[in-house]
C-alpha cells in the first residue's frame, strides 16, 4: 500500500471500526426511523478504514494508534 495508506490503526481499534460500520449499516434494514438508511451507509466508512488499517485523517494529522516496536 505504501505512502498512501500507511498502517496507522491499532488491531483492537480496526476490531471496533468494523463492528460499529456493521452496527450503521444495518441501520439500512431494521432501522428504527424511515430515512436513517443514509446515515447507515455511512457505516461503510469504518468498516473500509478498519479492513486497511489505515485512517486518512490519522494519515493527514499524523497519528497512528499502532504500538511503538
């Protein structure tokens, strides 16, 4: 991956963003509230940043949540 998408994300950390993108999306099909669909697919978002490992934010503002080696 290189430069672009540098490992910045701790292992339990990619765990919690994929489990919270699957919670969102599954707004899409027993939302409790018409419309909330949208906000479930935001939750591709983290479950796509917790598959990489890589956060751009993290990568834009230079953290990374990996343990020092």
């Amino acid at each position: 991956m290189g430069d672009m998408l540098p490992k910045n994300e701790h292992p339990i950390e990619r765990g919690f963003r994929v489990v919270a993108g699957v919670g969102l999306l599954s707004l899409l099909v027993v939302g409790p509230v018409p419309g909330w669909g949208l906000a479930g697919l935001i939750g591709l978002v983290p479950i796509a940043t917790g598959v990489l490992g890589s956060c751009p934010i993290y990568t834009v503002l230079g953290v990374s949540t990996l343990p020092k080696e």
